[in-house]
C-alpha cells in the first residue's frame, strides 16, 4: 500500500484540506483509521475553519467521530464563522444524531459554548423539540 512507504500524511490540498480530512468528510473509517496510525493530525482545520471533528460529524459516522475523540480531537472546536460558529455538539445536535451526541457528551464537552446566534446546545435541542438528546 502507498502508506507503507511513509509519506507526508498531513499534506493538504489549496482549500486547507489533509487525506484525513477527506476520509472523515466522506465517512471512510478504514482509510481515516490507517491514517491516523500513520500519524495525520486530528487537530487542524482547513482554509475556511472546518475541523476534522465537525467533518465527521457531517458525514454521519459515528465511528469515525469516536476514533478522532480517542485520539484526543478537540471536543471544543468551532467552525468557522461562515458556518454558524457551531461546535462538533452543536451540529450532532443540528442533525438530530442522537448517538453521537451521547459520543460527544462522553468526552466532557464546555456546554456553555454558544453558536453564532448565541445558542447553548441545550436550547438548540429544546428547540428541535428534543430531538438528538
């Protein structure tokens, strides 16, 4: 595998974007997972602001979300402005992913961080009518 032959996995593309952040952008636990092992950085955000985090939260799997928490992805990171300033909890919540809320939750998240509009996750949910607690 091309992997085995250590390349540079944190390169990113002229949007900011890294291999990892594809993988968990489009839900490719395996690929995310040898890439991490490979040491990709969980950490960073691309050219607009969007983390990794807040990437695999979007594509749905939850898997991906519990293996970046394990390697200490931070449970706090916002989105860039264009993107409401929302943390990875904000948008579980936003899609109604009920379990990787409870994922998130596990991880101690400040649930005192407001979005864009000044919204705590609790009211964010309240507002769903509950949904994704």
């Amino acid at each position: 595998m091309i992997l085995s032959r250590e390349p540079n996995v944190n390169v990113t593309d002229q949007n900011g974007l890294s291999a990892l952040s594809i993988a968990a952008r489009e839900g490719y636990f395996e690929i995310a997972e040898q890439l991490m092992q490979c040491g990709a950085y969980v950490n960073v955000s691309d050219r607009f602001g969007n983390s990794i985090l807040a990437s695999a939260v979007r594509s749905g799997n939850v898997n991906i979300v519990k293996m970046l928490l394990d390697r200490h992805a931070d449970v706090n990171a916002r989105d860039s402005a264009s993107f409401e300033n929302r943390t990875a909890l904000h948008l579980a919540i936003d899609k109604s992913f009920t379990d990787m809320v409870l994922v998130l939750l596990e991880k101690k998240p400040n649930l005192e961080l407001k979005n864009k509009v000044k919204l705590r996750f609790f009211v964010i949910s309240c507002r769903r009518g509950g949904r994704g607690l």
